[in-house]
C-alpha cells in the first residue's frame, strides 16, 4: 500500500536538500569546466558534476565523450540496411 502522505515527504525533503546551495561542491570535476556542480547551485544534488556535464554523462556515458557523428555511423547504417534487405528475401536459417 502506498503511504502517499510518506512520499510527499521525502519529496519536499529532497526539493528542500537540492534547493540549499552546498557550497563544499563549488566546481566541476570536470577539468577546466570552471562551472559549480549541481550541488553547490540551487539545481540539484549531483555532487560532481554541473548541469552540463551531468546531461552528457547521462547520454553518452562519460562527460568527455563526444556524439557520434554522422560520417562516423554512416557505413554501419548502410551495412544494416544491406542486411535488412537481403534478409528480407531470404528465408530465416535454423541452423
Ligand atoms: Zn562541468
């Protein structure tokens, strides 16, 4: 059953932490970002890295990482299709 008095709660609780600016995380981990982690801003309680930095970590799986561009993934596109279309008139192997 779901205490949903309990939940509001612990959902003002947590806006209450993120809304006070922790002032121990003050910059970026990431090198030269010079930008305050969500922490230390009024944005959240990511301790390590700024709004920025966390949104691409949580894309691309590391903050450094760039997109893929489309030069880069092309060939496989091509390559899929291929695949696609011949298998389209092949019928399945059961090996
Ligand atoms: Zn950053």
């Amino acid at each position: 059953m779901t205490d949903w008095s309990q939940r509001k709660k612990r959902k003002q609780d947590v806006s209450a932490r993120a809304s006070v600016p922790n002032h121990m995380y003050g910059s970026c981990r990431v090198i030269h970002c010079g930008k305050p982690a969500r922490a230390g801003t009024a944005d959240g309680l990511d301790e390590r890295y700024c709004r920025a930095h966390a949104d691409h970590n949580q894309r691309h799986g590391s903050p450094l990482k760039g997109s893929y561009t489309a030069k880069e993934l092309n060939p496989y596109r091509r390559a899929a299709l291929a695949w696609m279309r011949v298998g389209s008139t092949q019928a399945p192997s059961r090996a």
